[in-house]
C-alpha cells in the first residue's frame, strides 16, 4: 500500500484539536520541572501528526495532559488551553474528562506487554468503553467487538475474545490496544511511541493498519516517538520538540529536505540512514539537553548548537518561515541557505580511505563454527513426565571476524544474536560447536583455563543503567578490572591509567569520583567502554550498546566506537536490531532468524542485494528518515508473526513467513552457501550467479 | 489447572518428610533425660532398674535409627507415639485439644478478613491523607502489640468493667454456641489484631503496586471511573498476594496461640506445646510439630490453588 | 529509567548527615520512631542513673502500690518498683533484640546471597531446606532451640535465648535477601565482572552484597522488633530469660503478674514498654523502606 496513493487530509477543515500555548509543570522532591513550555500545535481529521523528540522533550507530556492522564497531585497546568471539537478539556470536570476519554479521544502506549490487564478477558477489556460510553447491550458488545478485532487483522475473533492477555503476542496485544482505542469511533487516536518495544517488521505492520485506519475512518492521530525513519513514512505534519518547547513545526517533506532549525538538521544528521554505509561519519550534537528545573533563559538549544550567535540569549519566537513551516530559532531564514549543510558536514572518515587503499587480508580474530546452544525447558503440565523441549535458542551459527573489523550481527527478537554473544564471551557454556579465539578453541574449555581470554576479550552491554554497579565511583569500576588481574603494578599507576581511559572515551577527569547514578545514560555507556578498554582487550564484544540511547548521543557513542577501533585496532562483534546502525558501523553483516544465519556478506553486497527475502523483509520495514524515499517504496509488510522458539516451523524456519517458500522449504534445512564471493545465503530458492 | 495442584501436592510430601526428620533429629539432641526428670522429679531415688524399665517401656533404649524409622512408619499411620510424660497416645491428646484451637484460629481468620480488608482499601484509595495515617499506625500497632498482653487488658477490662469471669471449663460450639463464642471472642480478637493488621498492611502496598501499573493507565484512558478502575481492575490483581499472606500467616497464627492459651487457660494445642517444651516430652513435641507443620502445608496448599483460581495465568499455563 | 532514591553513600561524613536530614523531613513517622528507638536505647545504657530504684529490690512492705509519686508506675508483688525495672528491661529487650536480630539478619544475608549467587543445585537445595525451616512458626522454632540448647550465659547474657530468637530469623531473611540477590545476579554489571574474570568470592562480596545493603536493612529493623517481641513471649512462657534478670515477658508471666486482675498496672506498664518500643522499630523501618524504594516489599 503506496502512501503516496493516499488523498492527503485537507487541511482547510477547522482543526480537530487544538492546543494552544501548553505549560506543564511537576512539583518533584527535587524540584519544580517544566514539562512542557508554550507549546502550540493542531490536528486536522484524518491526517497524522508526529511529536518528535528525544527523551525529556516533554512530548509524552503534552499527550497525557490532552487526557488529563497526568497525576494530579504532582502537576500543575498553570497556561493554556487544549481545545477539543470547541471545548477547552483543561476546564473539563473529573466527570467529563472520564466521559470523553475512550470515547472521543483513546489512547494507546508504548508497552504493549503491560497495557493490558492479566485477568480479565480480552473481550472484557475491549467491550468495556462499548458499555461504559455506549451502553450498548451484550449482543451488540460482541458484534461489534468482533468487528473491531477483524479491522485490526486479528482472525479467529470469537475465540479470541474469550482468551486473556497472556496469550498474544506483543503484536497482536497492540492490535488489541488498537482496538480497544477505536472501539467508540473516536474522532482522534494518540499513540505514543505505538511501535517501540515491537520487533522491525511487527512494527511495520502495526504502522500500516494504524495509517489505514487513520485514512479510511477520518480519525486523526497523533504519533509520539523518536524514530525519524517513522516520521518520514507515515506522518503528514511534524512537530519537534526539544527541551519542553516545539523547536519546528512543518509538513513532513519541507522538515526532512529542508529543515529550519539547527536541532532538527542535527537529528537528521545524527541519525544512522539504511541507505547510507560506512562511508559517513555520523554527524553528532555535542553535549546533553538541558536541566528542566533550571533551563537557561535564552534558547534552550543554544549551548549545543553549531550556529549560535549572541542572538540566542534571548529566547526565539516560534515563527512562519515558509507557509506552514514554522521554527523556533533566531536565524531560521538563513537556515534555508548554505548555513544549513554548514553546520554538520558530513566528512569521510580518513582511516575508510586508509581502508579502502591498504587493506590487507587480515588475520581472523574470531572464527566461530558450528555454535549451538540448546536450552532446555520443562513443558508440558504433567509434573510426572520426564518431557523437556529443546529450545534452539543458537543452532549451527558459523562466521568470523577479521582482526580490527567490525562484524554487525542482526535480527528480531528470539534470533539467537544475544545469545551468540553470552555463548562466545562463555557466560554460556555452549552446547556444541567451536569458537576459536587466539589459537584456542574457547567454547567447551573449563573455567580455570579462560583466564587469558577474559582479558583479551571483553563485553559493553545495552542497558547504560545496568551495566554498572550503582556503588562503585566511576574510578572504581574502572580501576577494577585492572587491579584484580594484575595490569598495573599499583594503585597510582591505576589512576593514571583510568585518567587515560576517561580522556579516551571522551569524559573529564573529574567523573572519576561520581556514582553512576549522578550520569546521563550516555556518560554511562562511555564508562562501560572505558571499563571494557582497561583491559586492552583485542575484541569487544557489543551487545545492542546504542539501543537504549537517545539519538542524538547514539551518533556520539558510535562515533566513539568507531574511532576506537581505527586508533586501537579493536575487532568488534556488534549485535543490534536496528539496521542502519548496523549498516553504519559493520564491515562485514549477518542477519539472524529464530536461531540460524540467514546470510552473511560485506555490509555494503548485503545493503546493495540482499538476497534472502527475509533480509528483504526487514530492510522493507524498517523506515529511512527522508521522506521522498519513503514516498516512492511500497513498503511490504512481513506477514504473520514470529514463531515461538519452543516449537520452530520444520525445515527453514522462515518457511511458515516466506514469500517465496515452497513445500522443500517446509521439509530441508537450507544451509549457508556461498552464492557469491563472499556473500553466504541460507536460501533453497537462491541461484547461484555471477556477480 | 489439575497437574498444577497434583504438582503442588508433589510438591509438598518431600517439605513434610524434612520436617519429620530434623524434628526427630533435633529432639534427640535434648540434653535432659526425660527419664531421670519424670521419675526423679520430686526429689527422692529411684533405682537405676526402675530408670532401665522405664526407659526400655518407652522405648529410649533402641538404637537411633530404630526409634527413627518407628516414628516414620507411626507417621504414616498416624500413629504419633506414646507422651513420654502422660503415658496417653500423642494423637489422642492432640485430638481432644485440636478443635478449640482451631476454632480460635478460624475465629481470627474471619475477623482479620473483615476488619483487614476494608481498612487496606481504604488506606490504599486515600493515600496520603489522615486515613491512611490512622490506618499505618492502627496496623502497625498490630504488628507491635504484644498478643499476650492485650489478651490480660482485655480480662483486666472484662472484669473490672463487665463483672465477666473467664470461664472454667471449654464448651463446644455446638452444645451452646452463644456461649462458646463469648468466651472464643476474646483471644481470637487478641490474636486477631496482630492477623489482620499484617494482611491489611500488604493488602495496602499491593494495591498501591497495582495503581502504578500501566494496565491501570490503559483503564483510565478508556474512560472508566476511579472507582470502578479501583474496584474492578485494581483489587483483582491485588487480592492475589494477599491471599497469600492469609494463607501464611493463619500458620503463624498457631504460634500465637501458644501465648494466647496461656492468658485465657485455653486448654489447646499451644498449651500443650508449652507444657510439652517444659517437661521435655519430645514425643509430644514430635507430633505437635508435625500437626501444625502439615497443618501449614495444608493451608498453603488451599491458597496455591484459590490463587490458580483467580489467576488465569496459572490456571492456564 | 529509574527515580528510585538509591541508598546514599554514608562512607562520606557530608552525605551521612545530609542523608539523615533528608529522611527526617520526608518520613516525620519514621522520625518519630527513630526518637522512641533513641529514647529506649538510652535508658537501657543509662539505667543506673535514670531507675529511681533498685529493680530487683524487694520491699513486702510497699506489695503491690498503684501508680503514685514514689512509685511511678506502682510496684509489684514483690514490692518491686515497676518503673525502674521497665528501665532495666529495657537493657535486656535492647541487648538480646539487637544481638538477635543483627545475628539473624547477617546469617541470613549471607545464606541468601550465596543461594542465589551459585544457582543451580545449590541454590535448589537450599530453597528447599529453607521451605522446610519457613514450615514452623518462629515461636515454635524458638521453643525447639530454647528446649535444646542448655542455658547458657556469657557477661550476663543468655546466649540462649538469643540463640532462639536468631534461627528462626534466618530462613525468614535468607528467602527476602535470595530474591533480592537474584535480580543483582542477572544485571549486566554482574556480567562484566563475570566476562573480566573475577573470582566468585571477590563478586559475592564486593560486587552483590554491598547491593543487598537497602533490604538488608529494612529486614534489620523489622526484625528487631520482632525480636524484642519474641524475646518477651519467650520470658512470658517461662522459657526465656530467667529470674532475677528484669524483663518485660518476664514481668507479664507467673508469680509476677499474678495479681494483675486487681492491680492492673503491674501488667500495663511493661507491655506497654514492649508496644512502644515495637511500634518505634516498626515506624522507623516502614519509614526506611518508603524512602528507599517504595516498590521493595518484604
């Protein structure tokens, strides 16, 4: 379904929702925040409007008070107006707040997992604005009931409406959410951050039906996220927002190709592009967004902005640049010019040059062959029987890295790569299969003996809050590694050792006596690689380390990465689910699937051709932040859902979801074949061709 | 939903099978001669024949592991053993005193569930507010209270303001209810206090859990009333976990009798536990651990499976 | 995204007494408590000079005075000033509940971190002798321990009794601190110290338990006063402290409370005692939890 073969939404007819100049305040035991500052925008019928922004921007914020979701004994709306179909929902009474909600307005969030409740039905909790605001009686509940789940694409409604939560899926719960917030016929839909914790291509799928409805059923919507791939496909307008304020406001294409405001180009920059390879250094936005309990007085981008003059120490107007494209910056109108590809050039990394020229075949610093790691789970309720399942969680995953490249490892949930990644650090004991690692093979060693390689090789993990002991200062957990093992010859030696380590990863020296607790999430995932580096280790193993990060210091933390490797000659296994990012830092790409390589090829054969449909699938789903690309691909949504890990589909396992697979796929394993110099598929249905 | 309580059951027999073994265990370890102190006990000599026989009728001079492996057969037939002190079988003396504590303890149960239940809710819905204060510090009284001494104020109260003497002999519920229950009243109520401020306290926090849920979010964006969002969607949740701690603490409540009995001269179990610790009647001792040990497993049991009832993630798994 | 108040660290002098101030105006209750706590901690150390009397002093001269201006809290059968004797049990509730219940709570701690650090059959095994320990009600357990282990006492203690009161803690803190110790053992950090090669002694005890420290602390307070508690049931039933040692349970049991139905003041003022000083234990805990992370439940 081509977006562009939709009618755009006429945006002469009088705004569905207006909310006009929006200050919200929360009383903190630290503090008073400003949530959101004189934010204005509007939603016409049957268009989508995007909030952007990253966390803190108070876009969530602006959501919840529309609801008047927000808790009332903390907040405070001290300005504004929020008008609805004529009438300001601010004043509304607790009453008829209630009455509106669900009926007039729904809303759906980001945890699909947790938004539903786990002992009521999910014919209960659908039918209940159905009785609440309808008061429609049993039979017309579960006609309509039956309809709604059928608009969302759930099969099977009668029986499903009789089961609980606990047995959907993420997906098919967010359906349900779907349904349950156009269950009244509501004339506007929020949803905030809707596809987030959904896999690429369950994400592609919800954002379709959510578009399609949205055209076909006239009903407005306002999406919330940080994912400018998203914007770019789906939304008409854009709202950025940016420490509590709107920075722009625009029409999806005029903000992508042209954007008015520094923050925004920066965002664009900074954002990992499927459609862009190695080849561009991600353009970063230096610094953090500021306090909100103290925000400074003139624009609150100033202080991290490449353009700023003296100007900024007033704070600038949101203005009308361009018809309907409004911003927030003192220097808008130049911004239409050459100050704009000024401020973050995109430079070629010097050492890809170095690259490209004197690159030798190198030697491998990690060879994995065969790796299999089975779990073993109890099924069955029968407490007598000796039953387990075999849960595949890594079967039969073969590749290797060559010594200081990067290899980026990807897929959804349950492909295995996180487990690929415990099973060759050996916080797993694989079950079968080899992982040779500096003329050992490591898989199957007893623990006495990894010794050496628990120094050589070592991991950064996801969660920046997790990865670090919250008792530990910054110089402990650092110093560490070194003290325990022996690196340094005493405790002075450490410290000088760790103020190097913290000037690597780009951190001041006096963060060495702070508690993780008083970083940002970004300092945090820096102190994890300097933890990781003190070991001088030769391969580091990164499992999703930018997934959990803000866009903005995403770029930085690559960045970092990849200077790290050019200066230090570090092999990388980088495993994460978002392609691009992938794209971005990998030298060479494997694509996982429920447990088994897909393919595997150099990063730029396998973004050029991908040859797997399941490859195809994903780079398909997964949005580029520019809108006219958008426009003209017809993104093909994957069909069904990912199959359990405890009962995978016979044969190839992406049979039961290949466009391509025929009844041998359902029977034979395809194994990993070399279709083209260096480009290895698991494909029955790929020839094998010159290049 | 059945294999998970036959599982549960399974379960159970290897907790109570470790129960048996340290109690026997642990009670052989006794430093007193429960023999030389029965016979000796006032003063005066006995022979060292008459000790042999006495020791040989009760069976001491077997070697350990015989005298283990009667208790475990006696176990399977409810054949408890003979008091080393009476001389009575341990299950008789047991059974005759079992159903005034049990009556006790099921007293406190329905008490604790009417006053714990609507005072958590209450404390939980207005948060913050002088309800909820009065509300912590009734129950945390409760939990500081000692039973025994509340028990003695309410007698001292009774008497001084009621002219109500404690009776002198225990009548059963179905000879004269109205009578048994006025005398039951009052150590259930002592006992009670402390039960029903432990549940109303976790009632509380698990309800202000549930509030913070986003399924609780997703409930108010659809509209439906607080009260209704409390009522329906919060308490099914939040009943789980208390439940729970019903279950667990009606067990404990057997330990607060031991005191309780004592004030009121109730002649339950928990006085005949006391007297047991007393006289070193570990047969007694034996078998009164092992009642309330499976009396514990029992109740456990029921609220494993209540809770499979009211959850259809265990009923379904 | 956690806004949880993380417990401060009070090795600096400046965070220990900002911490305090921070807590004394956010839980006023659980300030509340820790003055009764403070209060009662001071007169056990100071019972010489706070008791007006001697408390083991007979007078048959002055059986059984109701509460007047020589007599505070009026005496008992034995002519015995209740005052000072709730005074100097004090000193018992406060040295055999502390004792108990710090011993209790380490044990316990340290059973449960160690459970859910090794995993596997280990942790299995323990769960289960644990689950056999959880079957008898700590009042029984402590009748158990306090009818096995002989009397015993060390500077005027009775080990016994303390000993009694610390087991049956121990499985109690063990099962709180394991599931704690178990969300420790699956963070990342704990994966890096794995994947840096640190031996399992150094992340035991440099890496979980200083972890565990909110929860610990928590069990510690709630357990003192469950401590004292038991300690006077024990001494009601006869079972625990003996004469002459004044102590609350004691002065609510046998000989000594036999007259309470006409004096009542021999039986109010010690239990009171217990209620005031449980009550202090609990607050201030309640307090400590809601500070620190309200989402901890024990």
């Amino acid at each position: 379904m081509n977006i562009a073969a939709h009618p755009k939404p006429d945006l002469a007819l009088k705004p569905i929702l207006q909310i006009e100049d929006l200050c919200v305040e929360f009383r903190t035991t630290r503090g008073l925040v400003r949530a959101v500052q004189n934010v204005s925008y509007e939603v016409h019928p049957g268009e989508m409007v995007a909030i952007v922004g990253e966390s803190g921007s108070g876009k969530s914020v602006s959501a919840l008070a529309i609801m008047g979701l927000l808790p009332p004994k903390t907040t405070r709306i001290p300005k504004g107006r929020v008008m609805f179909d004529g009438e300001d929902l601010l004043t509304r009474s607790k009453t008829q707040m209630q009455r509106i909600r669900g009926r007039h307005i729904g809303m759906i969030f980001q945890e699909p997992m947790t938004s539903l409740n786990p002992v009521l039905t999910i014919g209960d909790q659908l039918c209940e604005p159905l009785r609440i605001h309808l008061g429609m009686d049993k039979e017309a509940q579960h006609a309509r009931a039956v309809e709604l789940l059928g608009l969302v694409g759930i099969s099977d409604a009668a029986r499903r409406l009789t089961q609980y939560p606990h047995e959907f899926s993420g997906g098919m719960r967010q359906r349900v959410m779907i349904a349950i917030g156009l269950a009244c016929n509501p004339k506007l839909l929020i949803a905030d951050e809707p596809t987030t914790a959904l896999d690429v291509t369950i994400q592609a799928q919800i954002l379709e039906l959510m578009k399609k409805l949205s055209r076909e059923l006239g009903i407005a919507m306002i999406v919330i996220t940080h994912n400018l791939g998203v914007v770019a496909r789906y939304a008409d307008r854009v709202n950025v927002m940016y420490a509590a304020q709107i920075a722009e406001k625009a029409e999806a294409l005029p903000l992508f190709c042209a954007p008015l405001h520094p923050y925004t180009a920066g965002l664009l920059r900074a954002v990992p592009r499927l459609d862009q390879g190695r080849e561009a250094r991600l353009a970063t936005i230096d610094g953090l967004p500021p306090d909100l309990m103290n925000p400074p007085t003139g624009c609150r981008f100033a202080d991290r902005c490449p353009a700023r003059i003296d100007a900024c120490a007033k704070m600038p107007e949101l203005r009308e640049i361009n018809p309907g494209h409004l911003s927030a910056c003192h220097r808008a109108e130049e911004m239409n010019g050459p100050l704009r590809d000024g401020l973050y050039p995109l430079y070629k990394a010097q050492a890809a040059e170095a690259e490209a020229e004197g690159r030798v075949e190198g030697k491998n610093a990690l060879e994995v062959d065969g790796l299999t790691m089975n779990f073993h789970v109890k099924i069955g309720r029968n407490p007598l029987s000796r039953k387990k399942a075999v849960v595949k969680a890594v079967d039969d995953v073969s590749f290797s890295i060559e010594a200081g490249r990067t290899l980026g490892l990807v897929g959804e949930s349950g492909c295995g790569k996180t487990t690929v990644g415990r099973s060759i650090l050996r916080l797993l004991k694989p079950t079968a299969g080899a992982v040779n690692f500096e003329g050992q093979n490591i898989a199957r060693l007893p623990e006495s003996d990894l010794t050496s390689m628990r120094k050589n090789m070592q991991v950064i993990f996801q969660d920046p809050f997790a990865s670090l002991n919250p008792r530990m200062t910054v110089g402990q957990i650092i110093a560490e590694p070194m003290m325990v093992r022996k690196l340094v010859p005493d405790t002075m030696a450490a410290r000088r050792r760790v103020g190097e380590l913290l000037g690597d990863v780009g951190l001041p020296l006096y963060m060495s006596e702070r508690y993780p607790h008083q970083l940002s999430g970004g300092q945090r995932q820096r102190v994890g690689i300097a933890r990781a580096l003190a070991m001088e280790p030769s391969t580091i193993i990164c499992d999703e380390p930018v997934s959990a990060l803000d866009v903005s210091v995403q770029a930085q933390i690559i960045n970092l990465l990849e200077e790290l490797q050019e200066r230090l000659g570090i092999t990388y296994l980088f495993i994460a689910h978002d392609l691009a990012v992938v794209r971005h830092i990998s030298h060479r790409v494997g694509v996982m699937y429920l447990g088994r390589m897909m393919e595997i090829a150099e990063s730029e054969a396998l973004f050029a051709d991908p040859l797997h449909p399941y490859t195809q699938a994903l780079m398909d789903a997964a949005p580029i932040p520019d809108v006219e690309l958008e426009r003209h691909r017809a993104p093909r949504a994957l069909k069904g859902e990912i199959p359990s890990p405890l009962d995978p589909p016979p044969g190839c396992v992406f049979s039961t979801r290949c466009p391509l697979a025929t009844e041998e796929c359902r029977q034979t394993v395809p194994q990993l074949r070399e279709v083209r110099p260096g480009h290895r598929v698991a494909c029955l249905k790929i020839e094998e061709t010159a290049p | 939903m059945m294999w998970y309580v036959i599982r549960r059951f399974a379960l159970a027999i290897p907790t109570l099978i470790g129960v048996a073994i340290i109690t026997f265990f642990l009670l052989r370890v006794l430093p007193g001669d429960i023999v030389e102190i029965k016979l000796r006990g006032d003063g005066g000599d006995v022979s060292e024949a008459a000790l042999a026989a006495e020791r040989a009728r009760l069976g001491l001079d077997q070697p350990l592991l015989v005298q283990f492996a009667d208790w475990m057969t006696g176990l399977a037939t409810f054949d408890l053993g003979t008091s080393l002190w009476t001389g009575e079988r341990v299950a008789h003396e047991i059974a005759i005193r079992l159903p005034l504590s049990l009556e006790v303890a099921i007293l406190s149960t329905i008490l604790a569930i009417l006053i714990a239940f609507p005072l958590g809710t209450l404390a939980a819905v207005f948060r913050g507010t002088i309800i909820d204060y009065v509300v912590r510090i009734i129950t945390i009284g409760g939990l500081a209270v000692p039973p025994f001494w509340l028990g003695m104020l309410m007698i001292v109260g009774l008497i001084t303001w009621f002219d109500w003497l404690p009776a002198l002999g225990f009548v059963p519920l179905f000879t004269d209810p109205v009578k048994n229950l006025s005398q039951l009243i009052w150590p259930a109520l002592s006992v009670g206090y402390r039960y029903s401020s432990v549940v109303a306290r976790m009632l509380r926090s698990t309800i202000l859990e549930v509030l913070e849920e986003d399924y609780i979010r997703t409930a108010r964006a659809k509209g439906v009333t607080e009260r209704m969002v409390v009522a329906k969607h919060a308490m099914r949740n939040a009943l789980l976990p208390a439940i729970t701690v019903l279950g667990l603490e009606f067990a404990f409540l057997i330990g607060g009798l031991v005191v309780t009995e004592q004030v009121f001269s109730l002649n339950g179990i928990g006085l005949l536990f006391v007297e047991s610790v007393l006289h070193n009647d570990f047969t007694m001792i034996q078998g009164l651990v092992m009642v309330v040990a499976t009396g514990f497993v029992l109740i456990n049991l029921m609220v494993d499976v209540l809770y499979a009832l009211l959850d259809p993630r265990i009923r379904y798994e | 995204m956690s806004d949880v108040q993380t417990l401060p660290n009070l090795t600096r002098r400046g965070h220990f007494f900002s911490a305090l101030g921070d807590f004394f105006v956010k839980q006023p209750l659980g300030a509340a408590g820790g003055v009764v706590i403070l209060g009662m901690f001071l007169a056990a150390l100071f019972a010489e000079w706070v008791a007006p009397y001697n408390p083991t002093q007979i007078d048959f001269l002055a059986r059984l005075v109701p509460p007047s201006p020589a007599h505070v809290m009026g005496t008992d059968g034995f002519g015995r000033d209740i005052f000072s004797r709730v005074i100097y049990g004090a000193r018992t509730a406060m040295t055999v509940g502390f004792i108990a219940a710090i011993v209790g709570t380490s044990l316990g701690a340290i059973v449960g971190v160690f459970s859910a650090f090794m995993g596997g059959w280990v942790d299995l095994a323990i769960q289960r002798v644990i689950d056999v320990l959880l079957s008898f009600p700590i009042i029984v357990m402590a009748l158990i321990v306090v009818a096995i282990v002989p009397r015993t006492e060390l500077f005027g203690v009775d080990i016994n009794v303390i000993i009694a009161i610390a087991i049956p803690f121990i499985p109690k803190v063990a099962r709180v601190i394991r599931s704690a110790a178990l969300a420790i053992v699956t963070m990342p950090y704990i994966d890096a110290t794995r994947a840096a090669g640190f031996t399992k002694t150094r992340i035991m005890f440099r890496h979980i338990m200083p972890n565990v420290v909110a929860p610990y602390l928590i069990m510690l307070t709630a357990l003192l006063g469950q401590a004292i508690l038991l300690e006077a049931s024990l001494s009601f039933l006869g079972l625990g402290v003996s004469e002459p040692t004044p102590a609350w349970g004691l002065m609510l049991s046998g000989t000594n409370a036999d007259y309470y139905r006409e004096a009542w003041w021999v039986i109010f003022f010690p239990g009171l005692a217990i209620s005031l000083t449980v009550f202090g234990f609990n607050l201030f805990g309640d307090s400590l939890r809601d500070w620190l992370d309200p989402r901890l439940k024990v």
